[in-house]
C-alpha cells in the first residue's frame, strides 16, 4: 500500500502528525509512506524513520517570484513527484483549500481515496471547500487534540482501532540523525532552553517571570540559553539576558540544532510554540505556557515529564513555574549527568 500524507505546516502541527505515521506503520508495515511539507519542515520529518519519501512544498517562498523561470521549475518539479507514484490513499490533515488541492494534484491509484477533515475543531483554520477533494471526509470531535485528531482520521479510513487513553503506543519517532549537527554553542556545563518567543504577542509570557526562573537556575548552576527565529525576537532575547546572570543568547540556529539543544538540555521552558511542542514530543521535562492559545488544543499528554500551565486568556502565574520547574530540576539531580551522557552517544 502507497500512502501520502499532506500536513505542510506549521512546526508544531507537523510534529503532532508524526504519531499518525507510526500508527499507519504499526498497522501496516508493509506501507510505503510519503509526506508533502513546507521546505523548512523537511529535515524533521526525515527524522521519522517510516516516512519513505519527503517531498518539498515551498508556498511561502514561490508566491514572492512567481513569474520567475527558476520558481516556475521549481513548482513543476513538486508536482512531478507528486506524480510520480500512484498512491492507495492521500491523506489532508490539514484541512486547508491549498493542502485539498495538493491533494488532487497527486496521482490516484485506481481505486484510491483521497481522505480529510469533515468539518474544523474549534478555533483551527481548517477551510470547508477542501471538502471538495476529498472522497471521504472523516468528522472529528469539536475539541480534538492536534495529535489525536490525525490519528482519529488515519484510524478511520483503514478501520483499526485506537485507544485514545493508552499512550504506550503514541509515538513521534523522531530519531537522532547522523551525524548530528551539533551547534557550537553547545555549552560544557548544564544549561536549560527558554523557548520565550512567538509570532503572536498575546501568547508570550511576562518578562519578570523569565527573570525569576533564570535566578532560579542561577543558584543550581544552570545556564539559559535564548534561541530566537527573528531580528525583533533577537533584540526580546537580548533585553532578557540583560536582566539575568547567566544567560546565553544563541546565534541564530537551524531547526536540527534546536532538535539537538533540546536533547542535551536539563529543562526547556516554553511558550506555544513549536520547539516546546517538540521538547514535549522528545519527552524532555519540558514546562509549557499557555497565556493567549488554548491548552487542550497542543498541549503534552503522554509524559510525566510534561508540565501544562496556564489557558487562553489565563497566564500562569509566576509561582505555579517556579513550582513545576522545582519539580522538574529536582528530580534531575541524580540524572543529570546520565541525560548529558545518553544525548551525547
């Protein structure tokens, strides 16, 4: 059986996909399996060790220069591949008219189905029109989490049941790769990841609160690190550091750095946003903030070593990060050293 998938963005949704493709595999370990995803998003999903195929969608960067030749070849040469095998099943999890489209555009075996979204979760971008591609469209609960609501649809369309409550068998699979790129800043010592940007202003957290944990870290010997994706996030990351005693701002690094920060790091503290979505996927202690998103929507499930805090229009509190971050460090005392070992192997 020939299987695509269609999820091109953002981070954080493509991660929570990557459970789909190891329960398609579990069921059906014959199954070869592709994935269309936005460029940015390609070397993460060659993490997975059951995708086959990783086929590069460049929207974002096309439409700036459509009418030039090499864009134009460009685009030519994604839908040759999409066209290159013909699937059994093409699945859209995105929900969106130009993933519906993407859809179409690849090649149907005879007698394949194009299966998605029957209708949004609450506040998602799904678009209803991408209904029109689809041979089935799989209804989904108004409050589906991002990670089940790919798994509910794969489940559904190839009848095998799903145990929503286990999570013996949620897996993401993301794999080390080799070799891996190991950033130069890597520090020697301890250090945890403050993930304390994102596009969206409403969904950062307060400043004093990052201050504080920063303290809190100081006095274990911890260092903070502050990645960043933009100039204006750059500048927030520096004006953080000058309030703290032991922070890092990171040169601007690539998502398969980050994936290797993430490993290597005693706690990582973050936003919603798409690298806490991925330090929860690793099952690193991971500490997320929701102050302006829904937290049913993303948030870790599947590990005690996952603390969810705060709910649109609710920020947490100072104290309540204080207190789950003492209990994450805490318990990594006697740890520490094996985790740094087990991440450098």
């Amino acid at each position: 059986m020939k299987i695509l998938i269609v999820r091109v963005s953002s981070l954080g949704d493509v991660v929570h996909n990557m459970p789909m493709v190891s329960d398609l595999h579990r069921h059906f370990p014959e199954a070869e399996i592709d994935w269309v995803v936005e460029e940015a998003y390609v070397e993460l999903v060659r993490l997975h060790p059951d995708v086959r195929r990783v086929i590069p969608f460049a929207l974002r960067r096309w439409r700036k220069s459509l009418p030039a030749a090499s864009t134009r070849a460009e685009i030519a040469a994604c839908f040759k591949q999409l066209r290159s095998v013909a699937y059994d099943l093409i699945f859209d999890t995105q929900g969106l008219f130009k993933t519906g489209a993407l859809m179409r555009i690849a090649r149907l075996a005879p007698g394949g189905r194009r299966v998605g979204l029957a209708n949004a979760t609450e506040g998602s971008g799904y678009e209803s029109l991408s209904r029109i591609f689809h041979h089935q469209s799989v209804p989904v609960g108004v409050r589906t989490h991002g990670v089940t609501r790919s798994r509910q649809v794969a489940a559904f369309a190839l009848d095998y049941a799903l145990d929503e409550n286990a999570h013996d068998d949620l897996d993401f699979r993301l794999n080390v790769p080799r070799p891996e790129p190991v950033p130069d800043c890597l520090p020697a010592g301890a250090y945890a990841l403050f993930f304390h940007a994102t596009a969206r202003a409403a969904k950062q957290w307060r400043t004093d609160g990052w201050v504080q944990l920063a303290a809190m870290l100081d006095q274990r010997g911890i260092q903070v690190l502050l990645p960043w994706g933009s100039a204006a996030e750059q500048a927030a990351a520096r004006q953080l550091a000058a309030q703290m005693k032991n922070a890092l701002v990171l040169p601007k690094i690539s998502v398969m750095e980050a994936i290797a920060l993430i490993r290597r790091a005693a706690v990582i503290v973050g936003v919603d946003t798409g690298f806490t979505h991925i330090a929860a996927a690793l099952r690193r202690p991971t500490i997320e903030l929701y102050c302006d998103s829904p937290r049913w929507k993303t948030e870790g499930f599947w590990s005690s070593n996952i603390i969810n805090l705060g709910d649109t229009g609710a920020p947490p509190a100072i104290a309540e990060v204080a207190a789950a971050l003492d209990e994450l460090v805490g318990t990594l005392g006697a740890t520490l050293q094996q985790t740094l070992s087990e991440a450098s192997e």
